[in-house]
C-alpha cells in the first residue's frame, strides 16, 4: 500500500485527472445527489454526505475506460458531493413561500443564491488547505473513508480484480429504500409512523416510532454519540417538556388533549431546542476561533512569499491569486445582481434599495467568510454528516434579521402596504446565500482531504467543486417547485384542498422562518427560546465535563438540540439506526478483530447511502407523477391501492418491513451477503 500511495503522489505523475468523461458521469451523480437530499431535507431536516456513493458508483462506471484512474475517480466524486451538499439550502429558501413572498421558487434568484453561494464557499476553504488538511491531525471522517475506498478500487484493478467494491451493498440499499418507499407513499400499503399517546396526570405525551428505512441508513451515519443525544432530546420533550405543559397550561376549547399536546410541542418546545442550538452553535464558534486563525495566517504568509521559496510539488498547488480574485469578483457581482433584482419590485427609493442591496450582500460575504472556516473545521471534526449546519443557519437568521430590522427601520419600510413581509423575505434571502456558502465550505474540506490522501492536484479539485455548485444549482429550484407542488410545505399548501399532514415538515425552514417573522412582529416567543438557552448552557458545560474526565464519553450539545427541535417520528429511525450500528460493528470488533470492523463499517455506509438515495429518488419520482396526475385533473395519490379501513393492517406491515429491514441491513454489514 506504501508504494501503491508514492505512485500516486508523484509529483512528476501524469495521469488523466480532471476530464470530460468525469465531469460529466459528475453531472449526471450531482442530479441525483442533489434531488435525494432536497428531499430527504425536506422531509426530515437531515443531508446527507454523497461522497463515498459517489466514489464506488464512479469506479464502477469508468472502469469500462482503459486508463480510468483513482485521481479522475477522485474528481468525479468532489464534483458530485459538492452539488449534493449545497442542496442544504434548502434549510432556509422555503421560508420565502412559508411567508407567501414567493408563489413559487423562482430559477434564476434560486439559481444565483445556490451558485454564488457555494462558489464563495470554495473560494473561502481555499486559503484553509494547508492548515486544517496538510498540518492538522483532524479526522475527516468521510473524506478518509472515501480516500480508502478509491485506494481498494485502485488496487482491484492492479490486481486484476474487478473494480468497483461496494456497488452491491450500494444498489441494493438503493433498490430496497425505493420499494418500500413506493409501498409506502405510493401504494399505501405500508405506514412509516406509529405512536401510542399516553396520559401523565391531567396531561398527555406519545411515544413514537418512524419506519423509514432511509431515516435507519441517516442514523447509522450520524454514528452513536449524535444518536444517543437525539435520544436525550426526545426524552427531555416528551418525557418532561410536552407532560409539563399539558399538564400546567389551560388547554383551549374545542381542542383534543392530542391536539393540544402537538400545539405546546410546536409553539412551545421547539423554540427551546431552537435556543439550545443557537448556544451550541456559538459554542462551536468560539471553540473553533484559534485554529481558525491559525489557518489564515499561515495561508496569507504563504500568499505573501515569494514563488521561488514555495513548494511547487503537484500536491500543493492551490488555484492562483489572480483566479481566486477573479472568480470572487465574478460571484459577487452576480450576488449584487440577483440581490438588486429581488429588491426592485418594492419600488424602494434608488439609494434605499441600493443600500439594501450592499448590505445584504456585505452581511452574507463577511458572515460567511466567518462561517466557511467554522464549518470547515467541523466537518474536519465530525464529519459533514454530522456538522451542525443548523445551528449556523439559526445564528445567519437572527443577525440578518436584526440587522435588515434596524436598516428598515430607518427606511420607513415597516409603514409601507406589505413592508413587514418584505423585511421578513430579505433576511431570509440573506440567509439563504450564508447557507450556500456554509454548506459547501462544510463539504470542501472533506474533498481536499479524500485528495490529499490519494494524490490528487487541489487546483483541480478546486475547479471540480465550482463546477459541482454551479451544476447543482441548476437542479435545486425545478426540483423544489417539483416537491411543492406536489406535496407543499407545513404552513405552505399550493392547493387549498391539499392535506396538511402530507405536507414536507421542511423544520428547519419553519423555525428560522418563524424566528425572523417573531423579531420583525415582535411576537417571537423570547421566553422560550432562554430556556432553551438555559439547557444550552447546560449542555455545553455536560459535553465539556465528559471530554475532560473521559476520554470516548461526549455529549454533543447541537444533536440534543434536534432532538428537541425534529418531530418525533423522524427521531426515532435515526436513533434506531445509530445504536443499531454500533452494537453491530462492536460485536464484529470483538468477534473478528478491528480490521473487519473497518471493513464493516465501509459495508455499512454504503447500504446505508443506498436506503437514502433509493427512498429519496422515490419520492422525487411520485411527486412528478402526483404533479402530472393533478394537472390533468386526477387526484393527489394516483397510485393508492387500499382504502382507509387499510390503515390498522398497514401499520402491522410497516414494522414487520421494517424490522426486515433490520435484518437485512446487518446481513451486509457482517458480510453475509459477500460471502455467499
């Protein structure tokens, strides 16, 4: 293995790298990637990191290719991951149909915001290479699992084995996540929920269980220490919060004790989870402040030196200056632009929609030159999975909001017919191009550490996730109009008569949405939000304890926070899949040594992915057919099998599948399958 990485890191190495093939297998992986996360986020608030399926589908289509390498599968991999994460925009961009700002999600703006967002990102993480990837001992998770995947493709094909290990686990993940998908939300057949209400004294709470198989693939992901601190969260809402409230407050007239105890969790709970993400965000900021400006300052003394003392190996060559410049000017400009556009309509002032304009513009690029180097080292931290993009969106929410308040304030626009909303929508707006760069900076580094590990050239990575974003945004607005219209969003229904518990829950849009509609009406429920900031604190000093006197135990403050802010039903799978793929991989640790551990674990990830990608490519494909079907005059469920008195058997059907699901599941990680 020793000499198979030399090889590959030759400075004098020549080797397709960054080809047209790959870049466009590239395009054709961020379509898909970037349509399964829009909809697995919108569906449960969770992304997820398209890296390694990206790498095994890679090797296995250009092994067809005689000279296909590991450097050009690398490339096809960071343009598709890319793209795949800057889908996260959509943690923010609802908001404007949430508020009824937009009808619908509008290309152009949504397509500037995603791609100029994510190109700044890019552009930030590039000064960040050397100290968080070259000189940091930072895990990178995924991107090591991905750099370790591309070396065992690489050497099957030098042995003369067939390339491509992991293409069954992935596929078949893909195709058992889609079935039972279809089954569900198509068919009908099966539930993905079950719960059991409970009376505590006067008052009530449930206890839920979510089938989605994807949601199990996204919980052994997030790994245990996330798992068992949504588990916390979910105890600390319905265990203590929900029973309390129901319990203490006067529960309205006409109001079912179940009903009630979902409006306490809705108006109430969740603003608490919201303040404790908000201070673990800040936490992970101020935690992060040091290396982070250690990173730029060894990146602008390697700026300032002359070309002759840099190292000019292949390995360490970054884009130049003047492209970095250059390219930044460009998605500015275009920020400006579409920012400018989406101000016009109010017919503002020429200098008061200029100044807004500027300083839209101006919070998002500072805020997010901030943000891009903390989510850089949290990625590195914990994997892209794991980063608490939230968090980062709830803080970009609030200081847009304050701000864009304050500017409007003093512009008068709040006594203007529709002021309010249009102050609501131009936070939201701001936000959404913070998230863009957040969410691609959170992923960029991951890239540059697969690339590092396997030999690749960072300028051409480089270009590769530019033009991952660029394609990806391409994708986001038709696919987000696509899922609105066929299911809409809480608080967002494009059809009246359109049932409201099939709605895309879209949480995180809804909260930072009703966070900025709380600070510009001045209704926001503060009192809650510093409980939550209360349990943040708390939480923070819990973590901070563990790490000291233990040297594995930790409690990661964000994960509690959505646990207390994500519905339950979509709790559950994820918990499930987390322990559920510890106490595996623990029992093949003991029973067959470490390294079959990793080997499991490989195994795991991909099959996990698979149940993402399949559910989420289902879901996408019926929201298409249920648009079709209503356009020409059909219903909203074209394909329902079963009528309502269906439901009981449904509910029986769905936990047998999914304890099936189970089943099978640790069959590949255990390498059953394989053996056979």
């Amino acid at each position: 293995m020793k000499h198979e990485e030399t090889e590959f890191m030759r400075h004098d190495l020549r080797l397709p790298e960054l080809t047209v093939r790959g870049m466009l297998l590239g395009a054709i992986l961020t379509v898909i990637f970037t349509a399964s996360n829009v909809y697995l986020g919108l569906k449960v608030g969770l992304t997820f990191s398209s890296a390694i399926p990206a790498a095994v589908i890679s090797m296995a289509v250009l092994k067809m290719a005689k000279d296909a390498n590991i450097l050009e599968n690398n490339m096809v991999q960071t343009q598709a991951s890319a793209a795949g994460t800057l889908s996260s925009i959509i943690f923010i961009i609802p908001g404007m149909l949430m508020i009824g700002y937009w009808q619908g999600f509008e290309f152009w703006q949504t397509l500037l915001v995603s791609a100029c967002g994510g190109c700044l990102g890019v552009l930030f993480t590039i000064p960040l290479r050397r100290a968080m990837v070259v000189h940091s001992d930072l895990p990178y998770p995924e991107g090591v699992a991905a750099a370790e995947i591309l070396k065992v493709g690489a050497k099957e094909t030098v042995d003369g084995k067939p390339a491509g290990s992991g293409l069954r686990e992935i596929f078949s993940g893909s195709i058992i996540g889609g079935f039972i998908a279809l089954c569900t939300s198509g068919f009908q057949v099966l539930t993905s929920t079950f719960t059991v209400w409970m009376s505590v004294g006067k008052g009530m709470t449930q206890m839920p269980l979510g089938y989605s198989s994807a949601l199990v693939g996204a919980g052994y992901l997030i790994g245990i220490g996330s798992g068992i601190a949504m588990l916390i969260g979910v105890l600390i809402v319905w265990g203590v919060f929900v029973p309390y409230f129901t319990n203490t407050l006067p529960m309205p007239d006409g109001m079912t004790m179940q009903a009630f105890a979902n409006d306490v969790y809705r108006s109430k709970v969740r603003f608490i989870g919201a303040g404790a993400m908000g201070v673990a965000a800040i936490w992970t900021l101020i935690t992060l402040s040091r290396p982070v400006i250690d990173g730029i300052r060894e990146s602008f003394r390697m700026m300032r030196m002359p070309q002759e003392q840099k190292k000019l190996h292949r390995m360490d060559i970054d884009m130049s200056l003047n492209s970095i410049l250059l390219v930044f000017a460009v998605t500015v400009v275009g920020l400006l632009g579409v920012f400018y556009v989406f101000v016009a309509p109010e017919t503002l002032p020429m200098g008061q929609a200029l100044s807004i304009v500027v300083v839209g513009v101006l919070i998002a690029v500072l805020m997010g030159f901030f943000v891009a180097a903390a989510c850089a080292y949290m990625a590195g931290l914990v994997g892209t999975s794991s980063s608490p993009i939230s968090g980062i969106g709830i803080l970009g929410i609030i200081v847009s909001s304050l701000v864009m308040y304050a500017l409007c304030s003093s512009f008068g626009v709040f006594a203007l017919p529709g002021g309010e909303k249009f102050a609501t929508a131009t936070a939201i707006f701001t936000t959404s191009i913070i998230l863009a760069i957040a969410c691609i900076s959170n992923d960029n580094m991951q890239d540059l550490k697969t690339g590092y590990l396997v030999g690749a050239t960072p300028w051409r990575q480089q270009v590769a996730l530019l033009l991952g974003c660029v394609v990806g945004a391409f994708v986001i607005a038709p696919v987000l109009n696509l899922l609105y219209e066929a299911y809409g969003f809480t608080g967002a229904l494009p059809r009246p008569d359109m049932d409201p518990a099939q709605a895309l829950a879209a949480p995180q849009a809804t909260l930072m949405t009703t966070i900025a509609q709380g600070i510009f009406s001045g209704q926001i429920a503060w009192e809650y939000i510093y409980m939550g900031i209360g349990i943040g604190v708390l939480l923070v000093l819990a973590d901070v304890s563990l790490k000291r006197m233990t040297r594995s135990l930790y409690l990661p403050p964000l994960a509690v926070g959505m646990g207390i802010y994500l519905p339950p039903s979509v709790q559950t799978p994820l918990i499930v899949g987390a322990i559920f793929g510890y106490l595996i991989n623990k029992h093949i640790r003991i029973s067959a040594g470490k390294e079959e551990e990793t080997e499991a674990k490989r195994r795991g990830t991909l099959f996990a992915s698979g149940l993402i990608v399949g559910e989420s490519i289902i879901g996408v494909l019926l929201a298409g057919l249920i648009v079709v079907s209503v356009s020409g005059g059909g219903g909203e469920e074209p394909l329902r099998l079963v009528g309502g008195d269906f439901a009981g058997t449904a509910e029986y059907l769905g936990l047998g599948v999914f304890v099936l699901v189970l089943i099978i599941f640790e069959r590949f990680v255990s390498g059953t399958f394989a053996k056979k």
